[in-house]
C-alpha cells in the first residue's frame, strides 16, 4: 500500500505518468481521484478535505455519477492537492514558484568533480529533462517562432559549411519540441506558424539522412514533412519536399520516380497564384536532372531553358520563401552543367561548373567538393587527365572540412574512373594527396 505523502506535493511519477496527464487535460477528476488513492496514498476523505469538497461529492465523482465542472471547484482542486495550474488548463497558481524567480548560487560544499570523470555524470538524464519541460511554463507568442525560423536558417548555413551528421541531434530535439507544442491548445495563427516550423525541420531532417545516404530514413522525414505541410495548405513548401524527394530518386538510380516527384511538385506550385519565378526555376532544374538521369537529351534541354527563363523573371521584390534563398545564379549555373554532364555533354557543362566554383562561397565546404569532383568529371570525361587530377586535389580539402557521404560517393565514383590512369603522373600525385587529406 502506498504511503501517505509526507508534504502536500505529489509523487513526479505521478506528476509525468501519461495516466495523469491525459485525466488532467479532460479534467476526468474521477481517474485523477483514483490515480492519487493508487499512486499518492490519498484517500477520498483526504482529498475532500484538502478540496473543501464534501466525502459524499468526491465518492459521486469517483463513481462516475457527478462531474465537476466550475472553475472555483477546479482552482481549489489544483490548489488543495498541488497539481500544477498548466496540468488542468488553469493559469499559474500561487503555491508555484514565481516565473521570475532567481536563486543565487552558493558555494559548493563538495569536491570539484575531478576533470578526469565524463562530463555527462554532471548533466540531467533524459526523464529529469522531461520533468523540467512538463514543468515549466511556455509563453507561445510570434517572437518565438521567429527565434525558431531563425535557428532553421543557422542549421542550414551550419549543414553547409560541415555537414548534417552532428547537427541532425538538435535538429530532431528541436522537432519533437515543436511538435510537443502543436498538442497543446494554440491560437490558429500559432498553431499554422508551428506546422510550419516543423514542416521546415522535418525536411532539414530528411536532408542530413540524406546527405548521410541513409535514404529510407531520409523518406520518412520528408514524408513526415510533406504531411506536416499539407495539414496547413501550404502548397509551395509542399513543392520544395516532392523536389528533395526527387533528387534522393536521381541519386538511387530511380529516374521514373524523380520525374514523377518533380512534375508532382511543379503541379502543386503551378496551382497557386503567385509562386515566384525562383521557385519555378528550382523546380524546372530539378526536372532536368530527372530527364538527364533517363537521358533524354531534348526533354532536359527544354527544362534547362524553362529554368533559365523563370530565373530570368526574378525581380528584387519577389516574395520568395526563405528556403529557396539558396537558388543564387551561381546554383543556376553549376546545376545547368551538372544537368549537361548526367548527358555526356562535357564540353557544355566544363566552363559552366568551371565558372559557378570560382563564384561559390569559400565556407560552403560541401558544394564547392561536391562541384568540384563534378568539374573534374566533365575534365576527365575531355581527356584533360592532368586538370581533371589537379581539380580533384582542390576539391579534397573542402571534402576533408565536411561530413557528407553524398561527398564521399562522389570522390569514390571519380576514384574509380582513375582505374585505367593508375601509372600516370597526375593521378600518382591525386592518390598521395587523397591518403594524406583523407587518411583510411
């Protein structure tokens, strides 16, 4: 038999039991009654008292023959037996710790950990973190959710300069808190601001297992986040997942399935008024690289040209979504190349890719490798073994500086390509330079 509480607070066990907190949020008072006598050890009499309900009234409600439905009786419930307000709908109570409340630190009283143990032995297990959010008060409001749109563009700028492995731990922490947030109750407003924002990293998620080459995975997450888009009508951001989804077909040798994405997503954007020409390029380009990959010479000409003339149309005030930000002239340029290169045509894509890698950003580690073994590619494919192993050198330190398996297929697909070249000079060189940047 459970014993009494010696205070007035109840068990956290109690307290962070789904049991519990699904009778708070329906305010079924009768589970929450039973659930205290099984758990607490406190009896209907005890919970009368504390309440300021009669024994008889807290025995009907138990029954299932009475509810209670005021707010007077509700605060004094949440009162008498400190349950915390947020659990039952109710504001902060008074018996809770203020929300401005400060401690301030004393001096330890017991030995410094000594620098030699982990440091997780000093951090919270995973249930105390869970305890601290069930706890703690969220104070929803517009900056939020700017503060969280603004962490996105970080993740982005960060997954570009080093790669997606180690940020994919906080991208999906910050998911599962967004999407803790959309089963609360929230004004519209805030609630298609947070579908948004979980749309948002649902992809980014699907795109470091991508990177990582861990395809099903990545499907599930856009998947998840085609959904996610869908909940809220957002068309265009549905568009921009069928996209990834279509680019992660070309690079599993499924061209059937990256057309049929692609020509799914340019319905969804060409059904909406006002989906900007940027968009409508990305779109036409990725539509290219699906015909390409079939190898349909004049479907991905008449694509790249659509690209082209979309892109031609972009004016300073368009209001384009932030996540086709990164669709600059230098992307449109070194896509149509790769687009000529899936085709053969490397005398058409070398100065192309030539041009888009002299004007990349020098912190975008993972484009300028993945471009550069594609330059060296068309290089190779013209004869230029020498250019095509020199490119290859300059493209393993930025290669070196990011975690990306897609990078990685790259080098080795390129690697193998050298087969038939191991004797000469050129690629002797390319070799030792590729165990000294890439050691194993």
């Amino acid at each position: 038999m459970p014993k009494p509480p010696r205070s007035k607070e109840l068990p956290v066990g109690l307290l962070t039991d789904p049991a519990m907190i699904g009778a708070c949020r329906a305010r079924d008072f009768g589970r929450i009654f039973k659930l205290l006598k099984a758990r607490a050890g406190i009896y209907p009499s005890m919970i009368a008292r504390r309440c300021d309900l009669t024994p008889s009234r807290v025995g009907e409600v138990i029954a299932g023959r009475r509810q209670l439905l005021h707010m007077d009786v509700i605060e004094r419930i949440s009162d008498g037996l400190h349950i915390p307000g947020h659990m039952l709908g109710l504001a902060r109570r008074a018996w809770e710790a203020p929300a401005g409340l400060t401690v301030t630190p004393r001096e330890p009283t017991e030995e410094p950990t000594p620098p030699d143990e982990p440091l997780t032995a000093a951090l919270p297990g995973a249930d105390v973190d869970s305890i601290l959010a069930l706890a703690a008060e969220r104070d929803l409001s517009p900056s939020t959710l700017d503060a969280l749109h603004s962490s996105i563009a970080d993740y982005w700028r960060r997954d570009d300069e080093h790669g997606g492995e180690s940020l994919r731990p906080a991208v999906v922490g910050q998911l599962r808190y967004v999407v803790d947030l959309l089963k609360e109750q929230q004004p519209a407003p805030l609630r298609d601001g947070l579908h948004s924002i979980a749309a948002e990293l649902a992809r980014l998620t699907g795109w470091t297992y991508f990177d990582a080459r861990q395809y099903n995975q990545a499907r599930a997450y856009f998947t998840e986040s085609l959904a996610l888009a869908k909940a809220i009508g957002d068309h265009t951001f549905m568009a921009n997942v069928l996209a990834c989804m279509s680019l992660q077909a070309t690079y599993q040798d499924k061209p059937g399935d990256a057309l049929a994405l692609v020509n799914a997503a340019q319905d969804q954007a060409r059904a909406l008024l006002g989906t900007t020409p940027r968009v409508l390029a990305m779109l036409a380009m990725r539509e290219a690289f699906a015909h390409a990959t079939l190898v349909d010479h004049d479907a991905t000409h008449i694509a790249i040209s659509e690209a082209h003339t979309h892109f031609g149309r972009i004016s300073t005030g368009d209001p384009d979504p932030a996540w086709v930000a990164y669709f600059n002239e230098p992307k449109l340029i070194v896509d149509t190349g790769i687009a000529h290169g899936r085709l053969g045509e490397a005398a058409l894509a070398e100065p192309l890719i030539a041009e888009a890698l002299r004007r990349e950003e020098r912190t975008n580690h993972r484009g300028r490798a993945f471009h550069a073994f594609w330059l060296a590619r068309t290089q190779l494919q013209r004869g230029k073994l020498d250019e095509a192993c020199h490119t290859a050198m300059d493209a393993l330190v930025p290669a070196a500086a990011v975690s990306s398996q897609r990078v990685v297929g790259h080098l080795r697909e390129f690697h193998a390509q050298l087969e038939p070249f191991r004797r000469e000079p050129a690629v002797v060189a390319y070799e030792a330079k590729l165990r000294d940047v890439l050691p194993g």
